[in-house]
C-alpha cells in the first residue's frame, strides 16, 4: 500500500504509550494520526507477558490513564489479562481501533529533508507523514542469552515474553533463567505442578512484602459514585512512591527503612539457613529494581525447587551444565533474562537528517532533550526512550507527561507548518543536568550491574534520576524556545496543502 | 546517621545559654535547570520534634535542589521553652550559619508558630516563610487534646504511643499500613523525647496579633486530615497574613511522614515563583 496522503502524525506502538498518544490524539480535533503495530492485537507489553502469574508491580488506580479512570479494578495489584482488557476497553471506548493498522512493523523510517516529511516503511506498506512518534516501549524485545549450546536443547525453550501455552509443564523437570521481575512471578506457578523445578540466579533480588488484596463491591462502588474517592487514592499511592526517591539518592534513613522491610521479609520467609544465604543480596539496596512478591521465598523453599547460585555455563540436548560442573537434566528451559532495554533496536531503523541512523547517535547510550527529542531527527518523538524509567513509581505518569509534550509539540507543528528540531549543544546541554543528577544514586554506585546502565558507557541512560514531579515540570509542557523552528519552503508547502484538500 | 550524604552537623551556642544542634547540607546542590535554586532553606521543627526525627524525609528531598539547614531546639531547661526564647535559638543560629542572607524559613506545627513569630519581628531575616500546620491562637478544641494528653501523661503514658499516633495521622495512612507497620510506628512514637513543657507552651499560645507583620511571601500549607492543628487554623492564618497563598494537602497533621514528596514539591514549586500566585491565591493540587 502506498498512498500520496501525509498524514499529521505515525505513532509505532500501541502499548500503554502508543495508545494513550492515540487517545489524546482522537480526542483532538484536527489531527490525522495512524498507528503501526506490529502484533495482530493492542497491548505491548500487557499483549507479549502472559506467562503464568503476570501480575503489575505498581497499584492499578495508579498504573492506568488519568483520563479513563476504571472504578473495577478487582485487586490493588491487577494481573495481566485484567491489564489488556482494561487497554482493550479504553481503545474500544476511545473508538481509536480504526487508526491502527495490525500485523504492520517498520522497517524503516527516513527523514526527508526536501519535503520536511518523514517516510515509514512498514510490512503493511508505506507511509508519510509530518510527524513521527516511536512508542515502541523500552521492555519489549526479549533478551535472549547467548549461551553456548542454547540451540542443541532438545527439550521446549522459550523467553518468558515469549510464553508457548501448548507446553504443558506439569510434572516436567524445568529450568528458569534469571530471578528478575519476571521470573520471581512465574516461579511459584510452574512450582505448583514441576516435577523438579531448578532455578539458575545470577544475582539475588531484593524482595518486600506485596500489599495486595481484593476491592470489595463496596469500594468498587464508590470509586464509580465519588470519583473522588478513586483519584485521591490514585494520588497518595503516587506520592507514596514519589518519596521513595531518596532511597535511590543512598539517604541512609531511607536505605536502613527498606532494606529493614525487604531482610525481615526474607527472614520470616526463608528459614533454611543454605538457601537463605543463596538469596541474600550482595549489593546496595535498589541498584537494581526491589521486586516485591509473598510467594516467591515459599516457593524457592519447597522440596521440588533447587535454587543454584552458579551461572549457566552452557547447554546440551538434555539440560544444562552449570559454573560448578553440575549437569542438570531439562525437559523444558524458561528464559526470564529480561529484554534489550538500552540498545533499542528500533534505533536501527530510524535514518534522520544525513542519513545518520539513530543507532549511531545513541552509539554510546541513548539520549534526548527532555527525553523526548533528538539532535539530527526533526519532528520525531520518542516515548519511553532515553533516562523515562522509574526505580519506584508508575510508568503511566511518565507516559502521560509525554503525551501532553507531544501533543502541545505536533499543535504547534500543524498551526504553524513548522519542522522542530534541537541543536547539538542543548541536547548535549540536558544530558549534563541528567548526568549530574544520576552522580550519587544507587543505581551509579550501589555496586551492582543492571540493565539501568549502558555498558558502552557506563552511563544511566534508562532511568529517570530525579522526582517524578520534576520530571512533569521540566518536560511536560512544550515550548518552541529551545528547538530550531523552521516554517516548510514554500514549495513544499503549496504540495501540503494540495495534499490536505485531497484528503 | 547521616541524614543526607554529604551534609555537616554541629552545634551553636546561644547568647542565653542554649545550644542548637544542626544539620547544614552545604554547599548548595548545582541549580535545576528550572528556578534559580539559590536559596538557603531552614527547618524549623515542632513540639517533641528534633531536625532528624522531624525532618528525615523531608530535607533529603529538599537538599537536592537546596542548601538545607535544619536546627534541634534545646529543650533542655524550662526557660528555654518560651515562643521568645526559641525564636531567639533560631534566629542566632541562623545568623551564624547564613550571616545577612535572608533564607526561606520552614516551620511545621509549633514550629511553623516559631518561624512565624521571627518573620514578623525579624522581616530581613526572612526571604520567604512556609507554615506547616500551623496556627496563630490555641483553640479549645486543642485545650481539649492537650488536656487529655497531659492526663495520660501523668497517669498511665504507656498509652501515648497510640493517643499520638491516632492525632497524628489521617485514617487513609493509618489503613495503608501493615499492621508491623503500624506497631512500629505507634512504637516510635511512644520513644520520642519529653515534651511536656513544650505541651505546656502549647496551651497559651497566641501570635494573632503578629500576623499582620508578616510581609514576606508566605505559603501556608494545611493538612486536610489534621486532628491537632486543623485546616481552618491555617485558613487563619491564611486570612491574616498579607502575602500569603493556601494549599492543603489531604494529610494528617504529620504531614513531613505522612507525605513528604508533596510537602516538598509544593514549596519547591512555591520557591520557583512565589510571585506567579498572587497574594491571596488558594493553590490547587496537581494529581497524578
């Protein structure tokens, strides 16, 4: 499919990102928008993550939109299907569905500099448009490792993103990689039915208490009745983790508090004092993410679960052979090694001005001004890229900080005809002050390796290193001042126009 | 314990024999890219309060972006609990750690009377002040409580802990909490330092007439969900104070636990343009 039409704005995504853009955007008047998703459904993360216990680490009358507030979440911690019919509800209602093409993944997106235009190729065809926006999430490619012999296993191997539901597991033997977020949710699942469930860790977690429980009707009740009720609880769960901050800032009353609610957990969880000292941490707390779980220690303690502390040194047809010469005997490998959060591939795919691919501008680490923008790439946004994640805290108030930048931005785009760009120097200018925040967090000193920090540079280019709130005030609100505003040439312009009546 | 990295702690000795104990976070952190950021910030804790025990979650927050002092009152003697006698150990120490340089000065509970008190009598002291559940005259809904705390006091303090940790917090934060948390909590509480002369100095306090002194830029911010100081004692306070703006936080009166992220985004915001509301503005919240 090729067509002559530019369209105002491509989103890449419809995850929680790409379809909050969507929704704010139907619900502006004046704007042509399509979105490119690459699945056959909606739902990102929600639709990839359906591994047994997929639940959210962040309270639901947080983790959702501000402006479609659901009065039913069942539980104060949803589990994924609940998740995707939420987003799947909010999409019908928004009636956004009809702007999305499926099964269409970019391949490529070039920028234009004669006709101030960018052109998507997609698996669905080619598209043009004023305004691109990648909303393609930062957990989303899986991670797979490359350890030798991964391709001779015999047995069912899959990524927890991955998940293959035609593997029945009960009374199998069956390996998981990785004790991450992921894995401390699946683990007591497939404890429940494994003949012999071994864990491999690399590096043990830091686990609290989870907070959870049903909604009465009740409560249901008046959160539809008082919508009050429902946003002055969605308020103090976010000021909650917002002053949880100062626990990444290494403040030792915040450390000593956390780290005394994460070891009286594992101490009253744990009782055997070998596997206690296997699932102790050996780093500061939150250099890497807290995970917060009441099954996982009981599950690790159960007689059908052997947690072994050793790396994974290779694979063979029948299992795997371990750091301490240990073959362990698989008839199924579960992969939670997590997923490609600093190289992005999408940055492969994105040519801007010169023909300079994004991969190489992020050649040492991701970075944008305001998170949002990028030096050589005119009129394009990127949501949930470079420094947006949380160590504590919702990634839909970052996500909905975004929205409203890029919507004020592509207003003023389409009013004026104008192409944005931002220089060099006040990239390079924002990247300091992120930079100079992140000197002093756990995540730069805590002693640990995690996913926060680019290994080709040693820089945080993952997470946000400051109060969410600060996040809102310096890059929630667009303004022209700081980009390098030029109108379309006249030609081009005149072309635009012809286009827009044709439409 | 260090109560942010980085930050000098020492003691002041008074003219009347006092001594101040304080934290000083400086040098001031590099400036946000938004608000200038050069401002000292003082803390000025209330009854049974001390910089750490108040302060601990707070000025972390604010150390980020500000030079942050924070002072423990000597409580030590009976004449050094007077409204006088603190607004002295506050204003000397101030001096001693900022010279001539007016400072941004914070106080919650007593101590937002305390801060109240030198902004009106010391005016080129004080760049901008915030009071935290505050209030300018004792009502008889305080003389109440403070009737029945001195009664437990003197006959069965072992139930304290919980008299004051049910006044402190809102109903939401108390239900939010686990239930080893709330031992703890109540727990806490019930091992914080004598304050019963400074309960004492509650009963008769009465700045009302100083009010109208005040001309700096002044944020009152009150607790929605305050049994000890309620919202309309700020709303007072918020009427007799030219310059002043209002913003509540749904929070019992412990509002610096109990929300300190709010607290601290409200002044931080406040700071950047005390001038952006006019006088008189009641702010409103921004939700998540």
């Amino acid at each position: 499919m090729q067509s002559n039409t530019v369209h105002d704005v491509v989103i890449v995504g419809s995850g929680f990102s790409g379809l909050g853009l969507a929704v704010t955007l139907a619900r502006t008047e004046d704007i042509s928008f399509t979105v490119l998703e690459r699945a056959n459904n909606i739902g990102g993360t929600w639709r990839d993550n359906t591994y047994p216990g997929a639940a959210c680490d962040i309270q639901s009358h947080l983790y959702s939109y501000s402006f479609a507030p659901n009065p039913d979440w069942s539980r104060v911690y949803a589990t994924q299907p609940e998740i995707l019919a939420y987003l799947h509800d909010v999409a019908e209602k928004e009636n956004v569905l009809p702007h999305i093409h499926f099964n269409a993944e970019m391949t490529e997106a070039t920028w234009d500099e004669v006709d101030s235009i960018w052109t998507v190729t997609s698996t669905a065809g080619i598209f043009r448009t004023r305004v691109l926006v990648t909303a393609s999430g930062h957990l989303s490619d899986p991670k797979m490792p490359d350890t030798p012999g991964i391709n001779d296993f015999a047995g069912k191997i899959f990524h927890s993103a991955r998940w293959d539901h035609d593997v029945n597991l009960t009374g199998k033997r069956i390996g998981v990689v990785g004790t991450g977020a992921s894995a401390i949710q699946v683990i007591p699942e497939i404890a429940k039915s494994a003949n012999k469930l071994t864990v491999f860790q690399r590096s043990a977690p830091y686990i609290i208490p989870r907070n959870d429980r049903e909604y009465t009707d009740a409560e249901k009740g008046l959160f539809r009745k008082f919508p009050d009720a429902a946003q002055e609880l969605r308020d103090e769960l976010f000021w909650g983790n917002e002053s949880r901050f100062p626990q990444r800032r290494q403040v030792p009353a915040f450390i000593d508090q956390i780290k005394d609610t994460a070891l009286t957990h594992l101490k009253n969880q744990v009782t055997d004092p070998e596997l206690y000292h296997k699932v102790l941490p050996d780093y500061e707390i939150g250099c890497k993410r807290i995970l917060i779980s009441n099954d996982y220690y009981p599950a690790l303690s159960k007689e059908n679960v052997d947690l072994k502390s050793v790396s994974v040194e290779q694979v063979t047809e029948s299992g795997v052979i371990t750091a301490d010469g240990d073959h362990v005997e698989l008839d199924a490998l579960v992969l939670c090694t997590g997923f490609e959060a600093s190289d992005l591939p999408i940055a492969y795919r994105i040519s801007g001005r010169d023909g300079r691919k994004l991969s190489e501008h992020w050649s040492t680490g991701g970075k944008a001004f305001a998170c949002t923008t990028v030096s050589g790439f005119p009129n394009l946004f990127v949501m949930l890229g470079p420094n947006t994640g949380l160590g504590a805290g919702s990634i839909i108030y970052m996500v909905e900080t975004q929205i409203q930048y890029i919507q004020q931005a592509i207003s003023f785009i389409k009013a004026e005809l104008a192409v944005l760009e931002i220089s060099t120097e006040v990239e390079d200018a924002f990247i300091d002050s992120v930079e100079e925040r992140s000197r002093g967090t756990v995540w730069t000193e805590g002693g640990c390796a995690s996913w926060y920090v680019d290994p080709r540079s040693n820089r945080l280019t993952t997470l946000w290193p400051d109060f969410m709130s600060e996040f809102r005030a310096e890059n929630g609100t667009f303004s022209p001042d700081p980009y390098q505003v030029r109108n379309i040439e006249a030609g081009a312009r005149e072309r635009h126009h012809k286009e827009q009546s044709r439409i | 314990m260090s109560i942010y990295p980085g930050t000098t702690e020492g003691v002041l000795e008074v003219s009347d024999g006092s001594v101040v104990q304080y934290f000083d976070s400086e040098p001031r952190p590099t400036s946000s890219p938004l608000g200038k950021g050069g401002e000292t910030v003082v803390l000025i804790h209330g009854t049974g309060g001390t910089a750490l025990t108040s302060y601990w979650a707070v000025f972390p927050m604010l150390a980020t972006k500000y030079r942050t002092i924070a002072l423990t009152f000597d409580t030590s003697k009976p004449e050094f609990v007077s409204l006088d006698a603190f607004v002295k150990q506050a204003r000397e120490s101030i001096e001693s750690r900022c010279g001539t340089a007016p400072v941004v000065l914070v106080g919650h509970s007593l101590g937002a009377v305390v801060a109240m008190k030198l902004a009106a009598e010391h005016p080129e002291m004080v760049e901008t002040l915030v009071t935290v559940a505050g209030w300018a005259r004792t009502d008889s809904h305080q003389l109440l409580r403070n009737n029945l705390w001195r009664r437990l006091y003197e006959t069965n303090p072992g139930l304290l802990g919980e008299f004051m940790t049910f006044c402190s917090y809102s109903r939401n934060y108390l239900n939010s909490l686990t239930e080893d948390g709330l031992s703890a909590l109540t727990e806490k509480i019930s091992g914080s330092r004598d304050r019963s002369d400074e309960m004492q100095l509650n009963r008769s306090v009465d700045i009302s007439g100083q009010l109208a002194d005040i001309e700096c830029p002044t944020l009152v911010v009150a607790c929605g969900h305050d049994h000890m100081s309620s919202p309309q004692q700020s709303q007072l306070l918020f009427g007799g104070i030219k310059n002043s703006c209002y913003f509540e936080i749904p929070s019992g009166h412990s509002v610096i636990h109990e929300r300190p992220s709010e607290l601290f985004i409200a002044i931080r915001d406040f700071l950047r343009a005390p001038y952006k509301y006019p006088a008189g503005t009641v702010i409103s919240r921004s939700h998540a």
